[in-house]
C-alpha cells in the first residue's frame, strides 16, 4: 500500500541533489499518467448529524517503477512548476468520473471532490475537461466538487475569482480546502463562490491537548457557519475529536479514524459495509 498511515520508504524527490532528476521525475510522471500508472484512492466525508456518507475525495497515488510509491506532497509541487499538472488533472476528472458514475449504482447522491491547482484555473481547457467527462458518464455537475487550498487561490485572486465564478455558475460546489494553514483572510475568501470549508488537519489535531487550539476552532466553526459555509473538519485520527468537532457544529469529518483513502473496488466494498453494519455505531452520539 501508498504512505497512508505508513511513512516509511517513501520516495522524496526533495532529496534529489539533481535537477535532472526532478526533470526525470516529471518525464516519469507524464508517461505513468499516459499509461494509466497512476491510481486514484478515495477517502470518505461523513455528515456528523446522520452518520451517512455524503461524498468521497479523489487523491491520486503513483507507484514508480524503481522508485516505489512517490508522496502527492512531493510531487504535486513539481506538476505545477513544470506545468505537467494540467495532464494530470485532466487525467484525475476523467478517472474519478469514471470512478462516480460506478459509485451511483449503489448510491446516486455521493458527490467527488477533485483537488484543483491555480494552474488549472488559469487554464482554459478546465472546464471542457470537466463538462466532457460530465456528459460521457451521464453526471451532473452538482456532484463534482471542486476543492482549492486557500493559498492557491489568494495567489491571483482577481483570476481565481473570475475562474470559479464561472465554474459555481455550471453548478460545480466549490470548496475551500486546507483552511486555516495559511494567512488568508475570510473577508477575502467570502468573495469567492464556495459553499464549503475545509478546517486544516494542523489546526484540529490539538483541540483535545490545548485550550487555545480548542478556542480558535470553535471560533473558526461559528464563523464559517455565520457566513453560510458548510464546515469539514479535515484528518480526523480520533473519536474524541469527531465527537468536539460535531458539538462544536462542524458538518462534515474525513480522516483516518472513519477511513483511509482506499482505491475504488475496496471503496465499494467498504460503503456497502458503513451503510449495512457501521453507520450507527460510527454516527457522533450528541
Ligand atoms: P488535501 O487535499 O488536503 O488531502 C488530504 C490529505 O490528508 C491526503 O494526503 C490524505 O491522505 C491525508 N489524510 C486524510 N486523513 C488523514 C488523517 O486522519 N491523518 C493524516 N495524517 N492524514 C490524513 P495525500 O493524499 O498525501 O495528499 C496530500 C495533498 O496533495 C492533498 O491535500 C492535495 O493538496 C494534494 N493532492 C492529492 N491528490 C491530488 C490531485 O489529484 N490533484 C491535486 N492538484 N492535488 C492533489
Ligand atoms: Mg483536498
Ligand atoms: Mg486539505
Ligand atoms: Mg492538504
């Protein structure tokens, strides 16, 4: 398996002394996504009130032949410097495309979220991808979310504005993702057509050890409630913390304690199982 939950051995191109290297990496990571080398692993959003699950995450996986599995951390970076990222995310809508329209015959409300760059918003080809691979597996664009980190989209904000705008208005739900991790103010972020918020793993983790990351969460999740955002707490790695989180009024949970992204045939085995067996128990008592 990838590095989900399990860090060691993982390929770092960071290490890499040679640039060559890291162009090499790049060359590898266009054929891999050619060839259908690259996976896509899905992990679950739980609505806390009911227990149910309402959507799946796309995060892509690559296993490099010599190299073995190489971290997103790492190499999502280099995609967007280099500009291999556009083929990369026209190769994740088309998987994960796929991959719903699969998921729909069990269940036809899951929503996929997708994880954008500011490259692919400055691109023009985004939205045909996206409308393409809507119309080849019959999905309405409702049930493909959009998921952009804060500081992504503070990096040109009036592009980013304009390019989602446009992306909200084909009926796309837009989410903020890793929210809290940067220096990104809300007043700015509510220009931004998003209905969704995603609280970073780094400001969760400690709301159980310390009194003031507790403090700054509470306050993050009233505000984001006031201004009409549906919250998500992100990294989830405990039952305590889900229990807070949905006391504390936050909607949604994903993280390791409900599930760890799971390529899509375990994925369907493990929603018909949550939904016959595991939902009660795993529903937040409140
Ligand atoms: P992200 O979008 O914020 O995704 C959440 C990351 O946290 C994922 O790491 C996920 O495996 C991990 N995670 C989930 N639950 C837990 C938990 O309970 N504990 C811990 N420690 N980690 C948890 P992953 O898959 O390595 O992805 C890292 C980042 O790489 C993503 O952060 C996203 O920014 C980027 N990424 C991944 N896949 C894609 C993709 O297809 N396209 C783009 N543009 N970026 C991607
Ligand atoms: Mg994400
Ligand atoms: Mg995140
Ligand atoms: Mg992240």
């Amino acid at each position: 398996a990838p590095r989900d939950g399990n860090e060691t051995g993982i390929y770092s191109p960071q290490r890499d002394i040679y640039n060559e290297s890291r162009l090499t990496l790049m060359a590898d990571l266009r054929k891999a996504l050619q060839q259908n080398q690259t996976m896509l692993y899905y992990q679950p959003k739980q609505d806390l009130e009911t227990g149910h699950i309402v959507g799946v995450e796309a995060l892509i996986r690559w296993h490099h032949a010599e190299r073995g599995w190489v971290n997103p951390v790492e190499f999502i970076p280099l995609a967007e410097e280099t500009g291999v990222i556009t083929q990369l995310t026209r190769w994740v809508i088309a998987q994960a495309a796929k991959d719903l329209a699969d998921l729909h015959q069990d269940n036809p409300e899951l929503t996929v979220a997708i994880n954008i760059s500011a490259r692919d918003l400055e691109s023009k080809e985004l939205q045909g991808e996206l409308h393409l691979a809507l119309q080849q597996n019959g999905l309405q664009a409702c049930s493909v979310t959009l998921e952009i980190t804060e500081t992504a989209a503070m990096l040109d904000p009036a592009r980013s504005l304009q390019a989602l705008n446009v992306l909200a208005a084909l009926g796309h739900q837009i989410s903020i993702d890793d929210f809290g991790s940067g220096y990104s103010s809300l007043s700015y972020l509510k220009q931004l057509p998003a209905s969704e918020l995603k609280l970073d793993r780094s400001l969760i983790n400690d709301i159980c050890s310390s009194e003031s990351a507790d403090v700054i969460v509470s306050t993050a999740i009233q505000m984001a409630r006031s201004l009409g955002y549906r919250v998500v707490g992100e990294g989830i790695e405990s039952a305590e913390i889900a229990g807070r989180l949905k006391a504390k009024g936050c909607h949604l949970l994903q993280g390791y304690w409900l599930c760890k992204p799971k390529p899509i045939t375990e994925l369907k085995q493990w929603l018909r199982n949550y939904e016959a067996e595991e939902r009660v128990a795993r529903a937040q008592p409140l």
